[in-house]
C-alpha cells in the first residue's frame, strides 16, 4: 500500500512540473510571461546559501507538497520530498529563478535577514506559495511529511525519516 501511495504522488509530483498547459487567460492574471529570455546567472557560495533550505508549497491547485532546496556543487537544485528527481534551479536575478526543463514555473523568493524565508510560485496556471520549514539538527526539517490535499478534501499522507 505505501509503495503504491509513493509511486502515485511521485506521479503526481511529476505531472504537476512537467505539464501545466499555459492559458493567456490565467497568464495574464498571474504575471506570467512564456516570452521572457531564461538566464543562469552565476551566485556566489553566500548568494546559494540564503536560499537553501526546506519549504511547505501550496501549489496553484492547492495541493501542498514539501521540497527541499539544496546546493549541489554549486548549482542550486529543487528536490521534492519523496521524488528521487531534482530539478536546476536557474537564477534570473532579483531573487527569481525558473527551473531547468521546467518552462512554465517560477519562483521568486522573499529574503530576510540574508535568507530566503518564502516564496511566490508562477505557473502558467496560477500563483503558489512557498514557505521555510524550520530544520532540526542535521538538515531535515523536524517534521517532514510529504502531503497530497486533493479538492474534495480527500487526503493522503506518507511521513519521511
């Protein structure tokens, strides 16, 4: 039963960053814009710093899903909690970053104090919003769960150690 709940959200998970289908409707609500020229601006070992950590995201839909943000020789990687992929994140200046191979999803963080604290999710098909889960001792947030909340209210859960 749990390796069939962890196939099913990784499918989900993929889904979600690989096919939302933009709509100039919902673009234009948004402030997306899929004619912009992606960049991968260079960050120093500090600039990475500020944004690496874990996040608990309300994706556009409203499904919640945790990622973790890391620094991976000195490429900052999104990974959702669960997934065996990562995804580049590729940074566009001002916080902004889009994911590689990821065409319709940006994220654009909120730094305070030097780190990033949340941020705002773009996708073609509405905005989301991230925000910093706490870590305990070693790297791992103190409670990691990787949560699927569907529109009905049906929910599934799967608690990662």
């Amino acid at each position: 039963m749990t390796a069939r709940l962890t196939t099913l959200v990784r499918c989900a998970v993929a889904l979600l960053l690989t096919f939302g289908l933009p709509t100039l409707a919902t673009a234009q609500r948004t402030g997306w814009d899929s004619t912009r020229a992606v960049k991968n601006l260079p960050l120093t070992a500090a600039e990475r710093r500020a944004f690496v950590g874990s996040y608990r995201v309300t994706m556009p839909q409203g499904d919640e899903i945790q990622v973790r943000v890391d620094d991976e020789n000195g490429e900052l990687r999104l990974h959702p909690v669960g997934d065996a992929e990562s995804h580049p994140m590729l940074p566009q200046g001002g916080n902004v970053f889009l994911l590689d191979h990821v065409p319709d999803f940006q994220l654009e963080f909120v730094i305070e104090n030097g780190r990033a604290t949340m941020f705002t999710l773009r996708k073609a098909d509405g905005v989301g919003k991230g925000v910093r889960v706490e870590e305990a001792p070693g790297g791992r947030s103190s409670a990691m769960e990787f949560k699927v909340h569907k529109p009905e209210g049906d929910r599934a859960a799967m608690r990662i150690r």
